[in-house]
DNA sequence: CATAGTATCGTAAACGTTTACGGAAGCCAA
DNA sequence: TTGGCTTCCGTAAACGTTTACGATACTATG
C-alpha cells in the first residue's frame, strides 16, 4: 500500500489502537507520545504527532476521563430563563472570556452547566457532581443561604463562588466590593446635599441584596442619617422590575431625592418610568448605578461603578486552580476571598 | 448492623460495584434496574432505587458513555467575550428554556461549549466533537462561508444551526424569518411615505446580514426604489456600534428618513448618536428594529419585532432529535428547514 | 412426569484510554 | 567479558459502566 493517504483521511479514526497499527507501534507508546511522557524517543514522537494530526485522532474523552479520573472540563453553572439571571447582556460572556484565557494554560475547558429553570439547583448540581461530570464548579448567582456551597463541599469538589453566602463551607470565593460600592454612592450624594436616599436590591434572596443594604444603612448611620424602609425597593433583575420601581418611587408621599441601584439591567426601565411620571433622572432624581454596555448611552448618561469584567474572570479561575492539587504549584498561596473593587465613572445622572 | 444509615450516608459512594455489594445483588442487576431495563424483579428494583438514593449513587458518566458510546450530552456552541455575541445573553438564556424543556423528556443535558475568543472556533470544534464530548450539536452565529458545518457534517455527527449559510451540507436548521422581517419593513416605512430607507447589518460576514441586505434590496426594487449603497451602515453588533452608526448616518449630505436595524444591541447607541446630532428618533427618523429588553423602555418607545425565544428553542430542539437515530421516532417527518416567523409590534418611533 | 416457556439474575466481555511494570537493547566502565 | 545504567518500547491491568449470554428456578401445559 502507498505511504500514505490511501483512504482514511477522512476523519474516520477509530481511536488509538488503529493509530498504533498505522504505525507499527504499540498502543502504549503511542499514549505516552502524544501525553508528552518522558520516554519516547524523539523522532517517534513526530511520526506519532504527525500521524495523529493527519488523520484527525484526538483522545476519547471518556475513555481518557475514566482511566485518569478527572475529566479536564470546568463547569460554570448558570440558570436559564429570561427572568432569572441579575446580570445584563454580556456580563458573563466577558467574565468566561477571562476565565478561558487562564485555564487554556492547562488545556481546561470551560463549559456553562445550564440548570433549566423548571429544575431545582441543588437536584441539578447534585446530578451533575455525581455524574462526574466536571472536576471542579465555579457557581454563580449565590443566595443568602446556598445548600449547593455544602452539597459541593461534602463531595470534595474543587469549587469558587462569584458570590459569598451565609452558608460558608471555607471555599474560596471572588465577590464584587458592594460594600465599597454602597459607602462611596452615599458619601457621594450626601455630600451633594442629599438626605433621603432610596436603594434597590433584588426581590429574591442573592445574597448581595443583603451586603448592599447593610452597607448603605451602615454608611447613611455615620452620616447622621438613616434609611427608610419604604425606600427600599426589590425587583426583578430586569427592565420591567425597573419601570416597576419607578413606579413606585413617584407613587410615594415623601419622595427620595436619590437613588442607587444594585443591578445594571433595571437602569432602563426605570428611567422610562421616571421620565413618564415626571420626574427627570438627573435632575429630580440623582441616580447612581452599575456600568453595564448601554449605561453610557443613556441620557443623561449613568453616573456608575465600573469593573474589569475579563480580569475579574481571570482571578476567578487562578483562585480555583489554586485550591485544585493537580494545579495548586502554578498559582501558590494566594487570598482565597477576594473583594473586587470597582471604580465610580462620573456620569451626568446624580 | 442496623437497617441502615450505619455511616455511609455522606455520599461517599465509589460505585455501581459498592452500591451492589451493600445490596447484596450483582452489578449487572443493579444497573438492570437503574436503567429501567425490563427483566428485573420489580422489588428488587424497588430497594435498588431506594438506595442509589439514600447513598447518592448516580452512575458515573465517563464509564456510562464509554460504554453506551453516547453522552447523553447536547452542546450549543458559542463565543465568549464582549464584543462578539451579536445577541445579548437574555437572548439565549432564553432560548436555552426552551431547548432544555424538550431534552429534559429524554434525560439529556444541555451544556454550552464556550470558545474562546482567542480559539479558532473551527479548531475548538474539531476538538470538541474529536473528544467524543457531545452526542448532538447546536451552532449558533452562522457565517456566509461556514467551515464548522463541514465538519461535523464529515464526523456524521447530528446537528442543526440556528442560522443559514451558503455552506450547506443538509443538515437542518432554523432561522429567523429576516426575509419577512425586510419585507414588512420596507413595505411599512414605503407606506407611510419614506423613499430613503438605510438599513444596518453586522460588520463581519454573518450570514444574516446577507439574507437581510438582498431582501431588503429587493423589496424596495419592487416599490421602485433602490437602496443606496452609503445607507448600508456596518457595524460592530452592539451599543457602541449603534453610537458610531448614528455619527456616520448624520453627516451624511443625502440622508435617509428611515432606517431599519438587524440587530437589537445597537439601538441604545443608535437613539443616543442620533439625538446628540439633534436628529429626533421618531420624528427626523423613523427607526424599526427587533424586539428586546429594553425596546420597549426607549424613548420613544421601538417598533419592533418580536418573537418567542422559548418557543424558538423548542422547535430547536426537536428538529434536532428528529435526526437522531436514538430520538426520531419521537419527533417525526418534520420539515427540516424552518423560518421562525417574527411579529411587528408598533411602537412610537416610526 | 416431561417439556417448554418465563421470570429473574449472575458472569464476563466489552468500550478507549493511561500507566505501572518489565524487558530488550545499547553503552560505558571495570 | 561482566555488570550496571540508560533509553526506549511492549504488555497488560486498571477505570466504571452496560449488555449479550447463559444459568437457574419456577410455572404452565401436554
């Protein structure tokens, strides 16, 4: 038969045994060459690698995942569902992108779990984990009390929250500076004169909701001034639950003068809802919120907190990597909770 | 020993060979009854469930899909990073509701297979699909010349696009009805006395902005105008791109009274260029675009498009498992090839 | 009672890979 | 020549499932 190209360049490659006979090795010298063991002389390992690439081989990935016990992916879990995820278009797609670029390093891969709305978080991850499914989680989306943080660390799983939670099992854990958020949004306005100021959270129990009012009410207290529970108002993540809280906002007696929202995707239904009662942001009403890809184009544009979404995803996966053993030597000792700081961009809405 | 829950009830199960062993059956039965197979005893089955759940034994995947030769896993292709993704992440958050709503009847999981933007998406494909990861495929953001569908096309592996291209092997698809979008479009603004209409498509080759282009061409032929090749504005597909449209779009000497966007992300930038130029959305130009969001939160409020996206996801779905050996009796003699109607919803600024 | 059929289960061979182990050379020093 | 190293490679045993096959006990039928 000719030396090559007879007619198997078709993608039609079996797996590694059928390799090695093409080659004339065996099948274990042909894991280690491609594995980049030690022991292989040189020039077979080109001939491995070039076979290999020609005929389109790549390892099984469950036969490689069995044998090693650890599979290579990383999952990030996220629910599905218009209503559900807080955060705005692209917050996430700029997170993984920074995630990705460490974890390419190591020939990780990151894959979003996907837990469909109609299924319990906890069931879904329990599924997942058992399965076998990933070799470490990053999780999202962490509630005030969050039953996944126990579930994954009673199965001694490599995991990271974006989020703290009441429930702390001693996982490392990345978290945007709410608290420093909240301190510099007051102190802002009450130093432009403002004493009656309203805040939003979410309507369900994100545990972030929790750290933004505490620390609000903290920061308005050290100002001599104290937040009024009728101007805090919860919503859904979204545009509607904006429009909703501007609704609110102008249906009210005593009227805040200012208002800062925890959540990015709310800013344009709440302006809508504003301008429509008569109230112009900005003017009537000082607004401070989080950047996000429209915010600057709104008008007047968004007076918010700014933060480097792909950096954030790449101490994400450095802090997972160095709780995982097999990884842990590249990324030593480092703080495993890590509040993220986010800048103030001066805009034209407070 | 007691009944039970001696001290193995932390979840430490090894495997289908521990839990048999607890039993005091074979594995062979054991995983008979998990799997619902027909010749076993229906008591046994009984106390076998009830310990795979008081022990959280769930069968480990690699094994199980080295075996069965399949994964049980469905993975939907997409880019990270911010500006690539012409769709905000509501747009598929919702989409993937649907489509986890149909795999859930069949016990597969939905998994999105995040490509880096630093990654050849058709590399990362290859090795994907190589790897063995996913027994079905759902590419998204489909180009004019499309490689990837070459590929899985070549590795026999079901997929279907959510979008057309010319690079056509058979597979099926589902897109958006961009043709009857245009067609509505034009016949609309023509209607109400526009003869200058400019329209937006994608800077890079998607194929939609092919698609919409020639309708839109064509529609206007037919009421006897032609679209000018300066009112065909290219742009990145998000709020900055909307922004830079708007700059170029006003200092135009001939400039258009209407103009329709392909896309939803830039109609934030696009409202806030063309009002900084002083030309009022709904007044100086009629604005029509696709349904978000927030398009109803603008002012003035977006004539757009609107369609159901869970729906849209459904139809996906099982278009899919309709050319799945394993699947299709479920989901039979379907039309392969679908356009997903969209519905106008007027609002105020056309 | 003999036989066939049925219900249930155990045994063992796959699936594709990695890797511990040992063996066969080749080399160098004694 | 002998012995010990080193370099390279082949062999075979895992990893955790599923499933074809065969075995056993029991039931029904003649």
């Amino acid at each position: 038969m000719a030396s090559r190209g007879s007619g198997e360049e078709r993608g039609k490659m079996k797996g590694i045994r059928e390799l090695a006979e093409h080659l004339d090795i065996s099948i274990g010298t042909v894991s280690r060459a491609l594995n980049g063991k030690p022991d292989v002389n040189e020039e077979t390992r080109k001939r491995v690698l070039e076979a290999a690439e020609s005929l389109g081989y790549v390892a099984n990935q469950s036969g490689r995942a069995l044998r090693k016990g650890a599979t290579g992916v990383i999952g990030f879990m996220m629910q599905t569902g218009s209503e559900i995820t807080g955060q705005g278009d692209t917050f996430f797609m700029s997170v993984f992108d920074g995630v990705q670029t460490v974890f390419a390093r190591h020939k990780l891969d990151l894959v979003a779990l996907l837990c469909s709305s109609e299924e319990d978080p906890n069931d879904y991850l329990k599924r997942v984990v058992a399965r076998g499914f990933a070799d470490g989680i990053i999780l999202s989306a962490t509630r005030r009390h969050d039953a996944r943080f126990e579930l994954l660390a009673k199965r001694k799983i490599p995991f990271i929250t974006l989020g703290r939670s009441l429930t702390d099992v001693g996982q490392p854990w990345l978290d945007l500076d709410f608290e420093g958020m909240a301190e510099a949004s007051i102190d802002r306005l009450v130093a432009r004169g403002h004493r009656h100021v309203a805040i939003t959270r979410p309507h369900d129990d994100m545990n972030l909701g929790y750290v933004f009012e505490d620390q609000c009410r903290a920061t308005l207290a050290r100002h001599g001034l104290r937040l009024d529970e009728r101007h805090i108002f919860r919503s859904t993540p979204n545009e509607a639950g904006g429009y909703q809280i501007a609704r609110e906002l102008s249906a009210l007696e005593t009227r805040p003068t200012a208002v800062v929202l925890i959540n990015e995707a709310i800013t344009v239904g709440l302006y809508r809802g504003l301008v429509e009662a008569g109230i112009r942001p900005g003017h009537d009403m000082a607004i401070i919120g989080r950047q996000s890809p429209h915010s600057q184009f709104l008008s007047p544009r968004l007076t918010s907190f700014r933060l480097s979404l792909r950096d954030l995803g790449i101490a994400l996966a450095e802090s997972l990597l160095a709780t995982m053993p097999a990884f842990a030597h590249f990324y030593p000792a480092r703080s495993a909770r890590l509040l993220w700081p986010m800048d103030l961009v001066p805009g034209e809405s407070d």
